[in-house]
C-alpha cells in the first residue's frame, strides 16, 4: 500500500523519473520465501460481520507519555514500553470492562476468555532481514489469551501492564527460527490449530481482539503536487473487535480506530470514564468522531460526523 500512494504521488508530482524522488520499486519476494500452501482448512471469512461501528480515538502525546511512564514505573524500571504496547494494554483493559455484564450474553464474566492477536511485521526478522520495499502481506500474528482479571496486577482501574509484559515476550519469540519454522509451512497451520484449540476448550464465551499499527508509516510525507495532507485516516474494516492505530499528524500521538459490532459494547466503551479521562478532542471538535453505521464492506466511502461539518470524506 505505502509503495502504490508513494509512486502515485510522485507521478502526480511530475517525479516519477527524477533519481532524487528516490521511487522505491516492489521486490516480489514473498512467494519464494514463503511458498504458496494449501488453505482448504481455514475460513478466510472468520470474524467478519454484517454490521459493524467503528469509531475513531485520538490520543495526544502527553496522554500516551503519561501512560508509558506509568506502566514503567509498576515494572520495576524495565524498558519503556512502546507507544503501541502502551495503548494496546489501555485499550485492550477498557475493551473488556465494555463486555463485562453484556445483556446479550447468558454467560458469567469469570468464565469468559479473551484472546488478543496481534500482526507482527516479520521483514525484519528474517535471517537476512528484508528490504522494505519487499512486496506482500509478510507478516505473522501472536495470540494472547487472559480470562481478563489474570492480567489486572494491583487495585489501580487503568493498571494492565501485565499484558505489556506478555506482548513483549509473545513478540521475543518471533525470531529468525520461529521464522525459518514458518517458511517450512506448518507454523502458521499450528497457530491456527491453537487457535481453534483455545476456544473449544474455554468451556465458555470466547471474545476475541484484533490489534494492528499503521504508525511509524510516513503517511503524511504524501504530497500529490498539493501540499502534504491535514489529515489522514483510514476505512472501517469488517473484521469485529479490530483496534488499528495511525499516527496523528502532530508527533507522538495516535489515533485508535475501534470496530465492534455490539452496539451496546460500543456504547459502554466510549463512555468509559477512564477513557474519556485519555482521549483528545482532536481536530473535528468531539473526542470520538463517530464513522457511519454502515455494512461491512469495502467499496464504501466512511463519514466522520461532527459539530461544525456534515461530512469528511
């Protein structure tokens, strides 16, 4: 994706051919390193739904600084956590608070298990590390899973880097031999097997997270001949539960584009005291732009709502 908007803005600059621009052209790697397999046995369709909300969070620097620090400081001065692994524990903790008491559900909240799977870029984990410009989906996911309080290590409502600590050693297995274990094939298969595995023997309500980041992406370095942009955002996706993360043009913040389809959740979730406590009023006047209820489906254009503009395609 940043490859086709990065060529389509140069051309568009009238660039394309100058040696400064500095085109980075794909390198169709992906198939060799990981051969195409037989996928018969997974449901490519797996978590997607009908109808969906997704709503938009954004986060300034000093609201995730102060995070950060907190979640070092009850880690006994370990490394400080990565903006990422920071808000993906605060939201995760708020997102299960959200389900608890769901009138939905006839299920006790203590037999409920949560599962978090995260994407993790796996470019610079092969042995020899890839070339950005490595084309295609090289990426993997690692699963947590928690019965929610497992991970809540002292009395404080915002306290959850207990799932810090167990994203930074899920993701210290995905080394160049957890990697090489993939090429040959059966990894990916025995992930998912674990997967299936984990739900059936719950015994109970399984919910699901999806976590994925776009930030660090030069996302506002895209100039086609008008300028850099005001603002950039992405379209709702229709997999339920995903948390995707974009950086804020201003430095160090983030925006968190959440999807559920329980409205009810949503509607806990976004009125979380806690949460409202960290959110930014951003630069459409409200703290949670809200983009419209809408089928899951991509040739759609989202909408953010707010108090001054009808619209913002």
């Amino acid at each position: 994706m940043l490859m086709l908007t990065k060529t389509w803005a140069a051309i568009s600059r009238g660039e394309y051919d100058n040696l400064e621009a500095k085109i980075e052209h794909p390198e169709f790697v992906s198939a060799t390193l990981f051969p195409p397999k037989e996928m018969t046995r997974y449901y490519s369709h797996a978590g997607i739904t009908k109808n969906k909300v997704t709503k938009r969070f954004v986060f300034d620097s000093s609201a995730i600084e102060d995070l950060r620090e907190k979640y070092t400081s009850l880690e006994n001065n370990e490394k400080r956590p990565s903006r990422v692994e920071t808000l993906s524990a605060f939201i995760w903790r708020r997102f299960v608070e959200a389900t608890k008491g769901d009138p939905d559900q006839n299920i006790d909240d203590k037999n409920k298990l949560h599962m978090v799977i995260q994407t993790v870029n796996l470019r610079p984990r092969i042995d020899p590390p890839l070339q950005q410009n490595s084309f295609g989906n090289i990426c993997h996911f690692f699963m947590i899973s928690s019965s929610g309080d497992n991970d809540y290590d002292d009395e404080d409502e915002e306290s959850c880097h207990g799932m810090v600590r167990r994203v930074r050693e899920e993701i210290s297995k995905i080394d160049k031999d957890y990697v090489k274990r993939l090429q040959q094939g059966d990894e990916h298969f025995k992930f998912m097997n674990r997967l299936a595995l984990t739900s059936i023997r719950s015994g109970g309500k399984v919910v699901t997270s999806y976590f994925s980041s776009l930030c660090r992406f030069p996302l506002y370095d895209m100039d086609f001949g008008w300028g850099r942009p005001a603002w950039v955002g992405i379209q709702p996706l229709p997999l339920n539960n995903l948390i995707v993360f974009v950086d804020t043009k201003e430095t160090g913040g983030i925006e968190a584009y959440v999807t559920l389809a329980d409205l009810h959740v949503m509607a806990k979730f976004e009125s979380d005291p806690f949460l409202q406590r960290r959110v930014h009023t951003g630069r459409f006047d409200t703290a949670v732009s809200s983009l419209a209820h809408q089928p899951a489906r991509f040739n759609q254009v989202a909408k953010f709502h707010s108090q001054d503009r009808s619209s913002v395609n």
